[in-house]
C-alpha cells in the first residue's frame, strides 16, 4: 500500500529510529505566512499552525488555508478532525476547481483510512486537467498511489495501467531530469508488475505511440537475458528516438540544487534514500524463498504459528505464486538451513525471529537478502533488513509523538518488576533526553494498589504522560492522572478489541498502535478467530510479518524516494537507518469514532 511519507504519514519525528532519534531536529520554528503557498505545496508548519493561519486568512485565502489545514490534519493522523474540515470544505467549495480539491483532499484521507475503492471513486469524478498545474501533480501522484493499491488488493490490471498512466502523465509537468528519471523509472516499475500475458495484450491493443513505447519498453527491461536485453535497447532507441524514456540512457547532467517546486506528494519533493545500493534486491513471483522460524517447541504458539500465518496470508493476499519453504529453527540447525538455501535458488530469507538465531544466521555467513523479525546483534550483511518488534521502539515512538505535540514535561509510568516495561521507559527517557530533561519516571510496584501508588507521582508540573503498562493497570492508571494531563498509550495498552469496556475507560487518551488492530476488517476479524487469544505482542508478529512480504517486492519503490511510505498492517513503513524497517504506527484518541 504505497503513498507518500510526508503526505500520508504521521508527524515526521515519529519516523526517527529509536537508535538514533534526534528530537531537535523536528524543533518547531517561528509560524510561516501561507499567501505564497500552493494549497497542495509541501507542509512546513504543524497543524496548529496551519489551524491559526487558517482562523486569520482572509476571505481570499480562506479555502487555501483550509485545505493546508485539512491536509496538516491528515498528516498528524487526527482523522476525526479532518474528516469534519473536509465537510467544512466541501460546504465552502464555490466554484468547480474547489469542488475538485475537497474531493481530492477527501480521497487523501480515503486513503490514509486504506478505503482505496471510496478514493479511488473521488479521484476518478476529478477533471484533473482543470486544476492548477501543482494540483495536477498531486492529483497524478494520489491517483497511481491508490490505482496501485488496488492492484495489489484485487490483481486487476486496469488499476495497474490506471497508475501507470498516472505516473507517466507526471513527467510532463516536472522540470528537472533527475525528478523525470525518478517518475520514468517508476512508470516502468509499475508495469513490469503485470504478468507477461497481460502487458503483452496492452502493448497490442495502446494506440497511443507514447504509451505503446512504455509497454515496449517494460517488456525488454523484464527479459533476464542481458545480451538479449542490450540487443533489444538498441533497436527501442532506433524505433523511438525521440520517447521520453530517452532520457534514462543519456548521460546525467549536474544540476543545481533548485527550489521544490511540486507537491509534497510527488517524487519532486524526495530524494532517493540514502542506502547501499548493495543493501536493495528484487523479488519476482514464481522466486524461491525460505521462511525460518520456531514451528515447534515452547516458541511456536506465540512466535512461529502467528508468524507462518502472516507470511502466508500475505502471499495470498498478493495473488502470489512465490514457492516458499519454511524451515523449522527448533529442529534443524541454523547454520545448516543457510547451506540448504544457499544451494537450492533461493531468492529471499524471511527470518529468523529469535536474537540468537539471526546472529547464528549471520555468523553463518548468510549472503542472500534477508528480512529478520528481530534486530540483529554485531555484524549484519548488508543486504539484510529487520523489524524491531521490541519495546524499545514504543518508548522511542511515544517519546517523539509527544514531543510533536508540544508537550515538553511528561511524566513516563511503568511497572518496575515488568522488563519489558522498564525497557519502554528506558527508551523513552533516553530519547525524550535529546531535547530537554524534564521528563521524569514514576514506576509503580504493586498492580493491585495501582491507584494509589500513581497518586503518588509529580503531575504538579507535568503537561503529559506516558503509559508503559496492560490494559488492566492502563485502566486504573488513567484514572488516576489528572483530566489536564495528556495521557499516551502504546500497543501493550490495547488488546485490539475496538469500543470495548477497556476502551471506553481509557477515554481521551492517545494510542498509539497498529492501524490494522485499530480499523475493523475481515483481515482482522478471520486473524482473531484463529488466535482468540492472541496478546499485543502476537498481534504485533502477524503484522511484521505480513509487511515483511510486501516489503520485499516493495523494496526498490522505497528506496526511490525517501519520502515515501508502505501502508503496512503495523504501520507506515518506510527505509530506516542500518538496516531498520521503520514502521510508524497509527495514533488515535480512544473513545472517538474511527
């Protein structure tokens, strides 16, 4: 599910590892002016901002600044809020370019809400060629973002050809070569994800010697014949000399740094991520690739089993024809299933998800690219990628999200004999600490006097807190905090069961947690039936592990452009630093209507 990170993501602090998260770097600066901006312009102030600016446009500028505040809104993930701007802007919409634009900023939120189907049916009643030239970018970007997704969702090709077309429409309203590299590229991308059969057929029935000349292209590019493949390019370049995918054989110019002109959602505003160009692969369908996991033993229930299940949910949900082998790590040896799959074609390794079997994994000298459900220790290959399915990674997410916010004095709650809860409050001590050491812990002991213990902490001189607890302590903890205190929640929180009782006592509070346990889905629905006992750790396996396939065939999109995300089940993902899959979570406030 692919989008654009500043557009579709959450605030950008919350993107930072937690390794490496530097808060100072997303310090707000003095409120910008909006009259020089494009309504779909990149997003340089916080929603608040926007909120004010908004309040004090003018009547000229008064639909803008809604729409950057809609927009800001959306980004911020306060979708309840943005779905009542986007009412206000369609009431306020007088003339059919602004109806337009609330129907593409509704198809934004459609989208972030991952309802394609409804945004596609927005987009597709849009006369995009009307509107502004920066609207039309973001219209063609928005457009193949969620064409593309539902491809993925249905394998029907008119979704695929529909983004394709898109995308390559872009090129002709960007400036720069590199940008239309970037968009050529994409486009060809795009259709070397149709199957031979299909891509064969459009290439015969295109009139339109442009698109003819793209199908053309993608079909040499797919053949794994290289000498075959140079024979092919030539005689394109002698067929089509004057086709815009001419520019990728031309020699890169230098190019001054200029300034961005094209919306945030578009490729134009991201540089390609700054990775190895060794750490990237591809994986076609039909691939071999080798799934290592604890199948039996005491791990399998809660690790092995919702692991496997992903994996396989979502090569189902792909259409995949992937030829997959899973290779149980509690009876054979890791070092063993490295030789195996080194020696039998395979592409890809997903897994392994206990710490000591990814560093025997790599011990073992493994070279194929790997993704690994748990960070490695020492030395990894450079083309292996991993999840961070620890506690660490909320602390660090919570402490961004709240310093996003603007509180600046949270108090940091845990149980002291929990490790996991320490580890949470750990990091976000330690990352809260690069902005400033107001943050203070106040760990309580004994569940059952909860209450009375948390009665105890500094909130005199708090502005907010963090919650590193079950639900059941969450509960009782949040009772007693004080209503001004902001209270944040992550997953160990929330058991996934939406408008329960659990729910509608943490009333108010933020969450932070994986959209797909958030959103009610038949996904969610068949996963709860087959594990009914599935805790937030379970739930949180599935998900990794689901992404980690589309994250595979995904992964050279990303590296494109920084900018851009992949709606997974366990968040937004996108490439992080060292290897790190970052996956952004969802932030809610309970008891709202989602």
């Amino acid at each position: 599910m692919k989008a654009k990170r500043s557009a579709l993501n959450v605030y950008l602090c919350t993107l930072l590892t937690a390794a490496t998260l530097t808060l100072s770097a997303c310090t707000s600066s003095s409120v910008k002016k909006i009259e020089s901006v494009n309504a779909f312009g990149p997003l340089n102030l916080t929603a608040q901002e926007y909120r004010q600016a908004f309040e004090d446009a003018s009547s000229d500028e008064s639909f803008k600044a809604l729409i950057l505040y809609t927009r800001s809104q959306i980004v911020e993930n306060k979708l309840d809020q943005a779905s009542a701007s986007i009412s206000q802007l369609y009431a306020s919409a007088a003339t059919p370019v602004q109806k337009d634009e609330a129907a593409m900023v509704d198809a934004m939120l459609l989208s972030k809400k991952n309802q394609f189907d409804e945004a596609q049916q927005k987009l597709s009643a849009i006369n995009y060629k009307a509107l502004p030239k920066q609207d039309i970018s973001y219209f063609l970007v928005l457009n193949s973002n969620v064409n593309s997704n539902l491809y993925n969702k249905t394998h029907d090709p008119k979704y695929q050809i529909t983004a394709f077309k898109s995308e390559s429409a872009l090129e002709r309203y960007v400036t720069r070569d590199s940008d239309k590299r970037k968009v050529l590229l994409k486009s060809v991308d795009l259709l070397k994800q149709l199957d031979d059969q299909t891509l064969s057929a459009a290439y015969t029935n295109v009139k339109n010697d442009t698109d003819k000349g793209f199908y053309e292209y993608a079909i040499i590019d797919k053949s794994s014949n290289t000498q075959l493949k140079d024979q092919m390019m030539e005689t394109f370049a002698k067929k089509y000399p004057n086709h815009p995918l001419m520019l990728l054989s031309a020699p890169e110019k230098a190019e001054p740094v200029a300034q961005q002109e094209v919306s945030d959602v578009t490729p134009k505003g991201g540089k390609a991520v700054a990775v190895d160009s060794q750490a990237l692969f591809s994986i076609q369908d039909g691939d071999q690739i080798a799934v290592l996991l604890p199948l039996s033993g005491r791990f399998a229930s809660a690790v092995g089993e919702p692991a496997k299940l992903g994996i396989l949910t979502a090569l189902k949900d792909r259409g995949s024809k992937a030829k997959v082998t899973f290779y149980d790590t509690n009876k054979t040896n890791i070092s063993q299933i490295v030789a195996t799959v080194s020696a039998n074609g395979t592409k890809l390794v997903i897994g392994p998800i206990l710490k000591p079997e990814v560093n025997a994994m790599n011990a073992a000298g493994i070279k194929i690219p790997s993704i690994t459900l748990n960070s490695p220790e020492g030395n990894r290959p450079v083309n292996q990628w991993y999840f961070d399915l620890g506690p660490n990674y909320e602390g660090a997410i919570a402490a961004s999200k709240i310093y996003a916010d603007g509180y600046k004095s949270p108090v940091v709650i845990g149980l002291s004999s929990d490790k996991a809860s320490q580890r949470s409050v750990n990091s976000f001590m330690n990352t809260f600490g690069k902005v400033n050491n107001n943050a203070v812990v106040c760990n309580y002991s004994n569940p059952a006097n909860v209450g009375s213990e948390i009665a105890k902490c500094p909130f005199g001189s708090a502005d907010s807190a963090y919650v590193s607890a079950s639900v059941i302590d969450a509960v009782q903890i949040k009772a007693a905090i004080p209503s001004n205190i902001a209270v944040y929640l992550t997953d160990k929180s929330y058991m996934g069961v939406n408008n329960s009782s659990q729910e509608l006592a943490l009333k108010g509070a933020i969450l932070g947690d994986m959209p797909w346990v958030l959103t009610d889905s038949s996904l969610k629905e068949s996963f709860m039936k087959s594990m009914p006992k599935a805790n937030s750790q379970v739930q949180r396996i599935f998900a990794a592990s689901y992404d980690a396939v589309n994250f595979a065939f995904n992964i050279k999109q990303l590296a494109s452009n920084q900018n851009d995300v992949l709606h997974g089940l366990s968040g937004d993902i996108s490439l992080g630093r060292d290897g790190l899959i970052e996956s952004t979570p969802m932030w809610v406030e309970l008891g709202s209507v989602r």
